[in-house]
C-alpha cells in the first residue's frame, strides 16, 4: 500500500487523511432521537408527535432493560400508526392491526402509559427550524438558478479532475462542501475565496489544493453563462 501511495503521488493525501480521523471528534449525540423514526414526518400535529416520543421512549427503555434491539420490540411502523391513529384507550390501543411487533402485547401496559402520556402532556415537541439546512438540490433550479448553475459546473469540473487523479469524486470533495459553497459563494468568485470557503467548511488542505481552481473557474463561467441568459430574456 505503501509503495501504490507514493506511486500514484498520494502519499500526503493519506497522511492528511489519517491525521483527520485520528482526531476527528465523536459524534455528538443527537438532541432528539426520537425523531429518527422511520415515516415520522407523516406525523403533523404536535399532540400527535409527542405520542411518537413517548412511545420511542417505552420502547428505548425496554430494549436497554432487556438488552433487546427496540425494533424487535415494535417497529417504528407501530409507533407511528399508533400516533396517527391516538387511541383513546388501552382497548383501542390493542385493536390497531398496524400496531405490531412480538411485544405489542405483552408489553400493552407499558405502550398505552406511553400513548397516555403523550396524548396529555403540555409538553410538546417543537417544530425543528435550522437556517442552516440546504434546501433539496432538486428545487435549486426555481429557488436559486444561478447556484443551481454554479453548482451543476462545478459538479462536471470535479467529475473530470477526479477521473484524472483516480480519486473518487466523494473522497476527492466531500458533496456537502460543494452545496453549501455553491449556494453562497464568498465574494469576489476566484480561487483564493474559493480555498477560504472549503478550509472553513472543513476540507482537507490536499482537497482544496486540488480543487479550488476548478470550482472556482466553474463558478465563473456558470456566472458568465447566467448573465448570458438573462440579455437573451431581455
């Protein structure tokens, strides 16, 4: 492996690379677990959701009490058909076909304090807002064509340069970086600003090396391909 580095001229990009997940920091554990569940977002009203949570819960505990993984337990389809359906009772509870799993009903007590506590609470989940999310790629095209531009450029740019170097485009930049970059490119557009933007995001110093030139000379020319456009509307 060794040699194959140094013959394909990667040997500090494997260096870079070790050195990163040698101190790269764990994983902060997510502020709400719950809402990982599978077709949660299905789940609109409040009452509703903090039915999921407390459900989530119940099942959380028990799998750790029983050292048991919590889907075999109920899935997280039964979780969510029954905050969909808020049963009223214990009975209506057990009714639902949908609530199932091999311990829907032995453990029915505990899946109907847990509906019961959520149903009643005031305490309920809060809607997530994060400015800092992306919106999907997919509508990038209406909500901002110009970074839909940038970004589409940049995307064919990188493919060819990772082709030539035999790196994969996902190891070559991570796709993350290149969204967030696209969307809201540091001003003025040239590869210094480019470098700033990918070291600040966290790109490796051998991943801006390679690719702050071609991004930014994307960006360019999708800006130059974006005016274009806009004379021949006019």
């Amino acid at each position: 492996m060794v040699e194959l580095l140094a013959e394909q001229e990667k040997t500090e990009i494997a260096a870079q690379e070790f050195e990163a997940t040698r101190i790269k920091a764990p994983k902060a554990a997510l502020a709400d677990p719950w809402r990982k569940l599978n077709g949660l977002s299905s789940v609109r009203p409040p009452q509703s959701q903090a039915v999921a949570r407390e459900l989530w819960r119940a099942r959380d505990a028990l799998g750790r009490e029983t050292d048991t993984a919590p889907g075999r337990l109920i899935p997280d389809s039964s979780i969510v058909a029954a905050a969909l359906a808020m049963p009223s009772s214990k009975r209506e509870l057990a009714a639902l076909r949908s609530f199932s799993g091999r311990a829907s009903r032995t453990e029915l007590e505990r899946w109907w304090a847990a509906v019961d506590a959520g149903r009643t609470t005031e305490d309920l989940p809060v809607a997530r807002r994060s400015e800092d999310v992306l919106p999907p790629v997919r509508s990038w095209g209406d909500r901002n064509p110009e970074a839909d531009l940038r970004l589409k450029c940049a995307r064919t740019a990188l493919q060819a340069l990772s082709e030539a170097r035999a790196i994969p485009l996902e190891n070559l930049l991570t796709p993350e970086f290149l969204r967030r970059l696209a969307w809201s490119p540091q001003m003025p557009i040239d590869e210094e600003s480019v470098a700033a933007g990918l070291l600040a995001l966290g790109a490796r110093p051998w991943q801006v090396e390679l690719s702050s030139q071609e991004i930014a000379r994307s960006f360019v020319e999708a800006g130059q391909e974006a005016a274009k456009l806009a004379d021949e509307e006019s």
